[in-house]
C-alpha cells in the first residue's frame, strides 16, 4: 500500500489529508452536530412574529443592535443568559449583528413590555434621556407584509422541516405548537388574531383603528417580534 | 588533537569570551546570573563538539548497509534501522495520544464556559462577602444603581413614571392607578386570593356593591395619603378589610396601599404586573441581596 502511494502523488495528498482531517473531525463534528440541534424552549416564528423580523432586517435593526449574549458576567448580569448556538436553529439568517451602537436584543423579551416599545419606538429619547436612536414613526402607518411571511413559513417548513404544526418541548416540561396555517387567507386570519392582542396593549388610536379594520401595522408585527426574543 | 578539534576549542573559547565581554560585568552575586553563565558554557561546549561530530562523520563515513527496493532514476536509498531515540520518541507520542484522546481532551481541554462560570462563581464569592451585613444607607445606594440599570428604562431617572408611560413611584397610587384596580381586581402579586373586581366589592357601610362615587372619593382618598374624611368611610367600609385599616396590608392577604415596602417591591419583582399604564415583566434575574436593596431604595423613594 505505502509503496503504491508512494508513487501516486496526487492519492498520497489525500491520504495526507485524511489522516491530518481526522483528529479536527473527531474533535469538531460531534460537538458541532450536538450544538446545532434547537435548544429545548426554541420556537419557530410564528407568521406576525416573522413579518416582524421582516420589518426588523428591512429596517437594519442589526445595523446597530446585536442579538448575542456572550459568556461575560457583564453582559450576563445586563441581558441575561448567555446565547447558545442551539437558540438561533430558525433564525434565516442569524441576526447576531457585529456592532453594539445600540444594546443587544437576543432576549429584549423577557425585559422591556409592548406598550415601552410603542413609546420607544415614536420617541426614544423621551424613554431613554441621551438616547441617539432615531424614531421610527413610518412603522406606525406602513403595513406588514404578511404574505412573505407566510411564502417563508411554508418554504422552511418544506425545504428545511422546520417543526410547524408539531409539539415542540418547552423548557418547564410542556408541549408547544406553532401554528402554519393551511392557506394564505387562514395565516392572515391568524396574524390578524396575534395582532389584536398586541394593539390591545397599545395606546396609539390610528393602530388600534387599523387592527380594528383587518389591517396590521408594522409596529405591531415588530413588537410581536421584539415579544417573542426571550 | 587534529585541526578541527582545535578549531571547536577556539570558538567555543570566542562565544564564551564574547559572552562575558556582554554580560560579565552585570554578573554580581546573583546566583541564578551564575547559573545561567554556567549554563551558556555548557551550551557552547555541548553544541560545538556534537556538530564536530557530525562534520567529522559525513568527512570520513563510506556509503554502505543494505539499499532498499525502491530507486528513482538510478538513485537508491540504504535501508537504516530507526534510531532508538526515534522510536521511544514514537512510542511514547502513541500513549500520550491515547491519554488525549481518552482523557486529556475531554476532561482538561480549556472551555469559555468553564471559565465563565468560574468567573461568576468568584464574582459571587466575593460579592457576598463584601455584602454580608450592610446597613440601611449602603442598601439604598446599592438599589439606586440597580434601578438605573434596571428600572430607569421604563420608570424614568427620576423615578415618575416619564409622563405616565410608567407607574410613578415617587408616590404610592395614583387615582387612575386605584380606579383601574377597583373595577378590575387584581390578583398577580401571589397572594393566595386575588382582589376582586367591583362586583365583588361591598360596602360594609351600606351593605351594597361599591357606586361609581364611592369609587371617586375613595380613589382621591388613597391618592392623597389617606388624610382627610372625604373617603374615608367608604376606605373603612370596603378597602379595610384586607388591606387594613391604616392601609399597611396583611401578611397573605393583602399588600400595602398606603406606602411601597420591601415586601411589596419583591412580590412585583417576583410576578410582574399589569394595570392602567401597562405591563411590567418579571424580573427573576436579580440576586436576592439586589431585590432587598431595591426594595429599600423604592420604600424611601416615596417617603
């Protein structure tokens, strides 16, 4: 064998690099395979929380803000638990952000309510004195995009099996469902339904009037979004 | 002694001349400057005749031993025992990588993790040796940093809520605050029976469910701090029987209205809450010490 190789230089690279590869595959594809898998409590997106995402990456959110605890007890003590590879298995793409112009979001959810963000988002600095983030009063009357929303929820579930309509485990020992509906009209129906539940905490009388009317607002997708981050 | 061992004697003698011309003078009575002097010498003497040996070697050894199969173009290659060195080299990486593999990797490899949690297992140690006994002031300073991080987001630096987007904590209740709560009951702070709503609200006075006017007069009673008569029967009649008759509350029964206590700020902490303004989350991140101190800061807030 060794001296067949020996003569055949180009199978001898690949013998070589199998034999280096192997201890990187044997220390990396296990852990990374392990890693991967969606942390128990992970949910997909539902159809108002993802146009909300939509509104969060067209609005380059992560421009500024990060969705990336990383192990410090600083920013633990600040954001709460360190992020696991395993919590971002239905983020298309990541939003990890490489930039802190503004605090990070990965777990905005557990800390901040919808009726703060409806105040932050028409006027950050009369919420947080010193604030630079502009206001994003456009959210308030542009409309969301449900329909792509609804067009990615089936593509992964499709493409990616992503686990819609399945018990999901939760971390107290529950079972969850995230719900696709069958067509666009039913995915509508349901946003619409999330939606009235979040304008209800809101104070904004031309939002709640467009939610009244079968319309859902960016701003309400967004902090369906801003919600569901935990 | 031929030519080249003559030579290996004289450069040796030159490094080390040059050695002490260098540092000599810096030698004083520093044993481990000696140390390292003997340990120059060595090195220069062992490095010169090792490499004489080797000169002397490819001068004077002829090819010979056995050649292997193999030949490229005419050019063969003799076939050579592997030098002892080599192999107990060899052997001995073969059970280090088995240690490595077995143990070595999985049970000592450095982890981020790993030191992040020693990082706040430390971090803690201290803290709560630093924070073991702490006075009153020390309390309150402690949860006034904390609310800044925490609380000012929503309740403003100040404390008043910013314009009522948040629940103003320099005073206790506010009269919407009160009127909310009354016709709609409360029931998130974990006590074990939540407050009713208005229709189960009597009056013991006069033994109806509490009226639109009595609701007015006992809001702008418990707002105003509970001074005055304008109210206060229908407080005596309705509010009294769980929250007391100072409005200081009952242990399981009912918190105070009358003032915020330590108590109290931990049970929002603990549960969150949502009224006339809005929602507050939960916050069960923070250590037991930090609740205590924001439970102090807020009671004096509105003192």
């Amino acid at each position: 064998m060794f001296h067949w190789l020996e003569k055949h230089p180009f199978f001898f690279a690949v013998a070589v690099f199998v034999v280096i590869s192997f201890a990187g595959l044997i220390e990396i594809l296990p852990n990374f395979a392990q890693a991967s898998q969606p942390v128990v409590g992970t949910k997909p997106y539902s159809t108002l929380e993802l146009a909300g995402r939509h509104v969060y990456i067209k609005n380059s959110c992560n421009a500024c803000h990060s969705q990336l605890v990383r192990p410090f007890k600083s920013e633990t003590d600040r954001y709460g638990h360190y992020s696991l590879s395993g919590e971002y298995a239905y983020d298309r793409p990541f939003l990890w952000g490489s930039k802190r112009t503004g605090p990070d979001l990965m777990r905005v959810g557990n800390y901040r309510t919808t009726d703060w963000h409806e105040n932050h988002m028409k006027d950050p600095a009369a919420v947080v004195p010193g604030s630079i983030m502009p206001a994003y009063r456009w959210l308030f009357k542009n409309t969301a995009d449900i329909d792509t929303a609804y067009a990615e929820q089936v593509t992964v579930n499709k493409v990616f099996a992503v686990p819609y309509n399945a018990e999901i485990p939760m971390a107290d020992g529950s079972k969850s469902t995230v719900k696709l509906a069958a067509t666009l009209e039913e995915a509508h129906a349901d946003a619409l339904e999330e939606a009235k539940a979040i304008a209800a905490d809101m104070k904004d009388q031309d939002v709640k009037d467009a939610v009244a009317a079968g319309q859902i607002p960016e701003i309400v997708a967004l902090i369906a979004y801003m919600n569901s981050l935990k | 002694m031929n030519k080249l061992m003559v030579f290996g004697v004289v450069f040796v003698a030159a490094l080390l001349g040059l050695t002490w011309v260098i540092a000599g003078g810096q030698m004083g009575d520093d044993i481990v400057n000696k140390l390292a002097m003997l340990g120059a010498v060595a090195t220069a003497t062992i490095a010169i005749f090792v490499a004489l040996k080797y000169i002397r070697q490819m001068q004077t050894d002829k090819a010979s031993g056995k050649l292997a199969d193999e030949n490229w173009d005419g050019i063969g290659e003799y076939k050579n025992e592997l030098p002892f060195g080599w192999a107990v080299i060899f052997l001995g990486l073969n059970i280090w990588a088995i240690w490595y593999f077995l143990a070595g990797y999985p049970v000592n490899a450095y982890s981020q993790i790993g030191e992040y949690n020693e990082d706040v297992a430390a971090h803690d140690a201290k803290f709560e040796a630093q924070h073991a006994n702490m006075d009153e002031e020390t309390l309150k300073e402690m949860g006034g940093s904390i609310f800044i991080v925490q609380c000012a987001p929503c309740h403003g630096l100040q404390a008043d809520g910013i314009d009522g987007k948040a629940a103003n904590l320099t005073v206790r209740l506010e009269e919407k605050t009160i009127k909310h709560v009354i016709n709609n009951g409360q029931g998130m702070l974990g006590y074990p029976a939540p407050m009713p709503d208005r229709n189960g609200l009597m009056n013991m006075n006069t033994n109806a469910l509490i009226t639109d006017a009595e609701i007015d007069a006992v809001a702008k009673y418990v707002a105003g701090g509970m001074k005055g008569t304008e109210g206060a029967d229908v407080f005596a009649g309705t509010c009294a029987a769980c929250h007391g008759p100072d409005g200081k509350g009952m242990e399981m029964v009912a918190p105070s209205i009358a003032d915020f206590n330590p108590t109290l700020v931990a049970d929002v902490l603990k549960h969150g809450k949502k009224g006339a303004i809005g929602a507050m989350p939960a916050f069960n991140n923070l250590t037991e010490v930090q609740v205590k101190a924001l439970g102090a800061y807020v009671t004096d807030l509105s003192k």
